[in-house]
C-alpha cells in the first residue's frame, strides 16, 4: 500500500505518513497499555485494531464512520436542531 500526501483541503489529517484515523487506535491502545502496566497487550491490541479498522475503513465511502456516529447520536453537532433533508421548499 503506497501512502500519499493530501493533495486537497478536505483530506484526511496525516501524521508523518499515517492517516490520523490509522494512529488513533494505535494511541488509545498505548494510552490503556501504560495506565495498566499492561503494554504489550494493548499495544498488540492496538494494532490489530488498525488492520481491522483499516479493512473496515476501505471497504466504506468516506465519511461514513461520522454518519454512523451522527445515526447512533453520539457526534455532536455546532448547532442545535437540522433541517430536515427530505423538505425540498422552505417557506419563510
């Protein structure tokens, strides 16, 4: 798997060549591993969180972890209520 820099606005934080969304199993594993003194459980924990997120993760459109979160109520959102997406006329 060759890795690329972003070449857009929108694409994905990168940290050295990883995606964030790569390393972040990664360092929640690490995080637990220390706290427990168990490091090397967590750590290969950890990774194979990673290759399980990143099969995962190719085998959906972009954005849809978000949308699951946001389906499940659990991504928090700026404001307080949405429109509703099946209106097609808002009349003031």
């Amino acid at each position: 798997m060759t890795k690329v820099l972003p070449k857009g606005i929108d694409d994905p934080l990168q940290i050295l060549l990883f995606r964030i969304d790569d390393l972040l199993p990664f360092l929640i594993a690490l995080f637990v591993g220390v706290l427990t003194e168990q490091l090397t459980g967590c750590l290969l924990c950890g990774l194979l969180l990673v290759r399980v997120f990143r099969r995962f993760r190719e085998n959906r459109l972009e954005g849809w972890l978000q949308h699951q979160l946001y389906w499940l109520g659990l991504w928090p959102l700026a404001g307080r209520t949405l429109r509703n997406p099946f209106q097609r006329r808002y009349v003031p």
